[in-house]
C-alpha cells in the first residue's frame, strides 16, 4: 500500500474533509462554508504500520460502493486504497455493512486520527 486517502462531501452546509496518508506524508484539510485549513505533518512510522497491516486488500475489494448522497443534502464518504499501479475506491462503502465491518479496525484508526486533527483546527 502505498497511499490512502478518504474524504467526506456534503451535507447543507457544504463541508468538505479529506485526509491522505502515504508512508511519509499526512495531508489533512478541512473546508466550511468556503473557507479551508489545511494540516500537513510526517506520517508516525508507528500508525502507518498499524494502518496498513489492519486492512485485507481482498476484504476491501468485495465491499460494495453505494449511491451518492450529497446531491439530497446528504454526505459522501470516499476511501481509496493505492496498491501499487492499482487504487481501489469505495463511495459511501459502509452502507455494505456486511462487508464493511470487516474492514472496521482499518477504519477504526482512520476515525481516531481523523479526531486528532479535527481537535487541532480552531476556526
């Protein structure tokens, strides 16, 4: 694996988060109402093992993605695998729950990290 990236679009106010994580790199940006921060950081050797060795690519890959929301006031989430030449992406992929939540402790990391940088924006 060598990038992930996940982001969430929509709602009624128009928000907008995205995170990208590479073995090197954490990219964070968070957009409302027009107006965006950004948090760029070095990826902890730590959470990136713990991050790839949580997720079965062929778990990944048999979850379903489902249809956008963000049109009816709703809110997309996108997760992209990069694996080699390879990215694996899933719309709103946690409406397949039966598949989804056997990707839960991958998703689990990315939820507490997503908190963490959440707490680090002051608007």
């Amino acid at each position: 694996i060598s990038k992930i990236a996940y982001s969430t679009t929509g709602g009624r106010s128009g928000n907008y988060e995205s995170l990208v994580v590479s073995a090197d790199s954490l990219f964070y940006l968070e957009a409302r109402r027009g107006n965006e921060q950004t948090i760029k950081l070095k990826t902890e050797k730590d959470f990136w093992r713990r991050l790839t060795g949580s997720i079965n690519l062929e778990d990944f890959k048999r979850i379903q993605s489902n249809p956008g929301h963000a049109l009816y006031d709703g809110i997309d989430s996108t997760l992209s695998i990069q694996y080699g030449e390879e990215t694996y992406t899933l719309v709103n992929g946690n409406e397949d729950t039966s598949n989804y939540k056997k990707i839960r402790p991958f998703t689990f990391l990315l939820e507490q990290k997503l908190a963490d940088l959440r707490t680090r924006i002051v608007w």
